[in-house]
C-alpha cells in the first residue's frame, strides 16, 4: 500500500503562535508538514524559521500558493482584529485556498500559549463581532488557582467556554454540573484532551449530572463538592419556547436557582457569580421575567460569608439554538433566511469575550452588585444576515432570499442593557460596568415566589387547585412586573 504524504500546510502569521504551531507539527510529525509561513512584517520575509520559508506579504497569497501548493492554512494571528481576519480570510478565498483552520477566540486573550488542539475551521462568527476587550487572562483568574470551581450549564455555549478558560487559572478542581448527559459528556471529553496536548494548567475535571430543580440533591452535592466558586449559566433561553412552556422555565430559572443559592450560603461559597441577559430589563417575555426574579434572588441573598454578584450581558454569537447557527442552515440549504422585523437590533458579543469578561468580574466584583457587559452598539439583525449570506458567498436578496416573518411573542424590536432610570457606574476595568441596583419587584419578591411556588409544585403530593395553571402564573408576574404582556388566549394548563 502507497503510503499517505503528509498533508503540506501553510500557516498565516510568523509570530509566537505561528513558530509554536510548526514546532508542534514537526514534533509530531504524523498531522502535517509546515512547507511555508506568510507574513506582513517585512524584518521576516525572505527569512526562515526553522528552516522553513517565510513569505509576504499576505497580499501576495496566490503567487505563495503556487511556490508551496498547501492542502491547507493555519491562521494563527491572536492579536488579528476582525477587519484584519476579514482581509486574510477573503484573500485566501480568491487564491483558491479551501481548508482554512484558526486559532480560535480563546487564543486572542491567553497569552503566550498556541496549540494544534486549538485550530478549528473558520466560522462566519469569527469574521461578525467588533474586536473584543483584550485582558490578562492568566493575570485575571488569580483569585481561582488553588480553588474548587463549580459551572452550572456547563455543557451551553457559556459555561463550556468559562471551562475551557478555567483550564488556565491553575483550579484545583473544575466541576462541570448539567442536567444533559451529552452536554456533560462532550464537555469533560474535550477538556481532558485539552489537558494531554498541554492547554492550560492541571486541574482534576469532575462532570456531574444533576437537576437544580432537585433541592434536596442541590443541597448534599455542594455541600460535599465544597466549592470555593459557583458560575451559575444553567437556564432555559429560547424566548418563543418557553412563551409556550412557562411553567418548566419558572421552575429551573427561578426555583433551579432559588435552589443553588440556598444550598451555596449553607455550604459557605465563597464567591457566587449569576449569568444574567438583557432580556431581563423591562421584559417582555417569560424568560426575561425569570431572569430578573433570578437576578433578585441572587442579590437580595449576599451576605457575610458569601458575595453573590449578576453579570448581565446581550447576545453572544454562534451560542446554541441561537441566530447564527440558524441562519447558517438556512444559506447551505438555499435560503430563505427568516428575519423577524427589518428594524429589529440586538447586542453582539463573541462566546470567548463573554467568558473571559465574566471570569474578570468574577474576580474584581464585589457582592450584592450587578454588573453589565460593555456590548457596543447593538446591530441590525437584516445587516448580520447579509454579512452571513457574503461570507458563505452568495448575493443577498438575489441568490439568497430575505423573508420577514413578524416578531414572535415574547420578542422586542430592540434591548436593552439598563432602564433610562438606572444609574450606571464605569469601573476601572476595560469592559465592564456596574449598575447601581434598586430592587425592581418593591419588597413582593418573597410574596411572588410563594405565588410561583402554587403553580410549579405540589406539596406532600396534593396539589392547589393553581397547579399548573398558565393564567394564574402570568398574570401573578404581571402584577409585579408590568410590561409583560397578558396574553388573551393563554391556555391554563
């Protein structure tokens, strides 16, 4: 049998990340062979690094592709900004170049480090977002080396991102608690196989299964985890969803958190960070609703031993279920690509910006504080659709059509981060502001839950007759919050 040549591959970028990647691949000498780095920096062009050729500048990519004939191309630029990817990306695409990998956002704010393990293909979100804060990771996760962290939801889109990055902070112990098997499987695989290719520091990863609406499991597994630090992702999300299932989002956002509060005060956590959303401001949904009730239980509990903070922040791109993976589906299979309202906006970030900027408050944050995420200015959704349709190369509105369906309940036109009443503080770190909270419920937080408490549960197995009833639920909610809309054919159950 004719043994496979190497694949030969052509890395972008002959700084730290480029070198650290072609000495890997030799090392390993089975994945690949580097045949040439391209450059801009002219001190480099003509040079060689370790004997392989360093050409450039970038704009010259088709006549470099010609002299080394790649099978593919490892863009590994961390400081690149998204204007810069967009250039190389779209260079590489007119010379003809198919399989383009990059080192993707973790490795834009974790200096000092590239792996092979990293590279992963280009998405479309990589190419969208504004350039994101940049931070001294290692420097920002001090407060956790040595610690016991614990994530729930650590299988999303968020709280495997805070994993990833948690590998680098020198944690004794990384818990990933989720009520999904495979969500929990695929997390704690790739983690450990982060750690035998060498990304981040040794910690012992423990994947848990487990439901938070199960109070009495909540309260034994922290207290015998002992963790010194809980990030609490876990929440069902889908707007339009759970309009139609309000019950089951109450129970997890609301009770599901009610419950890891309690159980982390009598464990004595340290330090207990909620992920919140923009959806919780004014809301207009269900799941806005349950995520402001969640954000002032979380508050309304900080005391001596424990400091509970709120990180709110608007969408992240390429997260589960969210806009892009939708939109991407559509365009592969020929449009057309469904957009709620032509004015509708939202805010933007990318998932390693949102992690990292998490972490650091995490750290910097002081209990009973909410926090907000710097998002920018938020974005046409219409523009972002026809970012995505040029970058999978189609013409919008002529070879991929645009469809406007009409905003789905519980839907706005815009968020927002903080009401025209908040008065909102900038702090000393890049990123991140914090919101001097008053309470939005005016004392009837208690008196709500017990209303909530009715409808989600039974007690010793016999129910009140507002078990499960959908009207009662919204309309206790809209009593406390007004801008929920009531909802004329809501059925009760």
């Amino acid at each position: 049998m004719k043994k496979k040549e190497k694949n030969r591959i052509l890395i972008v970028g002959a700084g730290f990340a480029g070198r650290e990647l072609a000495s890997e691949l030799s090392s390993k000498g089975i994945l690949g062979e580097v045949v040439a780095f391209i450059d801009d920096d002219k001190k480099k062009i003509g040079s060689h690094i370790e004997g392989i050729p360093v050409y450039g500048p970038i704009s010259t990519i088709e006549a470099v592709k010609k002299k080394c004939s790649p099978d593919e191309t490892i863009v590994a630029i961390p400081g690149a900004s998204r204007s810069q990817l967009k250039t190389i990306y779209n260079a590489l695409k007119l010379a003809g170049i198919k399989n383009i990998r990059i080192l993707p956002g973790i490795s834009q704010i974790i200096e000092g480090e590239a792996h092979l393990i990293q590279t992963r293909e280009i998405k479309v979100q990589d190419l969208l977002a504004r350039r994101p804060v940049m931070i001294s990771l290692k420097e920002s996760l001090e407060y956790l080396r040595g610690k016991r962290v614990l994530i729930t939801g650590a299988g999303g889109s968020i709280g495997s991102e805070l994993a990833r990055q948690l590998l680098y902070g020198g944690a004794s112990r990384l818990y990933l608690f989720d009520h999904g098997e495979n969500n929990v499987y695929e997390i704690d695989k790739e983690l450990k196989i982060l750690q035998e290719e060498g990304v981040g520091e040794t910690a012992m990863v423990v994947p848990i299964i487990g439901e938070l609406q199960d109070r009495d499991f909540v309260n034994f597994i922290i207290k015998r985890l002992k963790a010194d630090v809980i990030f609490h992702c876990a929440a069902y999300k889908h707007v339009p969803l759970i309009e139609e299932n309000p019950v089951e989002a109450v129970k997890n956002n609301i009770f599901g958190t009610k419950n890891i509060v309690e159980a982390a005060k009598n464990a004595g956590v340290s330090r207990f960070v909620f992920i919140s959303t923009d959806k919780a401001v004014e809301p207009s949904s269900i799941y806005g609703a349950s995520k402001l009730i969640a954000e002032e239980l979380i508050l309304s509990n900080n005391g001596e031993n424990t400091d509970f903070m709120v990180v709110r922040f608007g969408n992240v791109l390429g997260s589960m279920g969210s806009i892009v993976p939708l939109f991407t589906k559509q365009i592969q299979k020929g449009g057309p690509v469904t957009i709620t309202d032509k004015r509708a906006k939202r805010f933007f970030m990318t998932i390693p910006e949102a992690a990292s900027l998490v972490l650091k408050t995490g750290g910097v944050g002081k209990g009973g504080n909410l926090y907000i995420l710097e998002m920018g200015e938020p974005i046409l959704i219409k523009d972002l659709a026809e970012q995505m349709i040029r970058f999978y190369g189609f013409i919008p509105g002529k070879e991929i059509k645009l469809e406007y369906i009409g905003l789905r309940p519980g839907e706005k036109l815009t968020e927002h981060l903080w009401t025209g009443e908040d008065e909102v503080v900038k702090t000393e770190y890049p990123g991140i502001i914090r919101l001097k909270h008053r309470s939005r419920l005016n004392g009837r937080l208690d008196s709500l839950i017990s209303k909530l408490k009715e409808v989600c549960f039974t007690e010793d197995g016999k129910s009140s007759p507002r078990y499960r009833n959908r009207l009662y639920l919204r309309s206790s909610l809209k009593e406390v919050i007004p801008s929920i809309p009531w909802v004329e054919n809501e059925p009760e159950v």
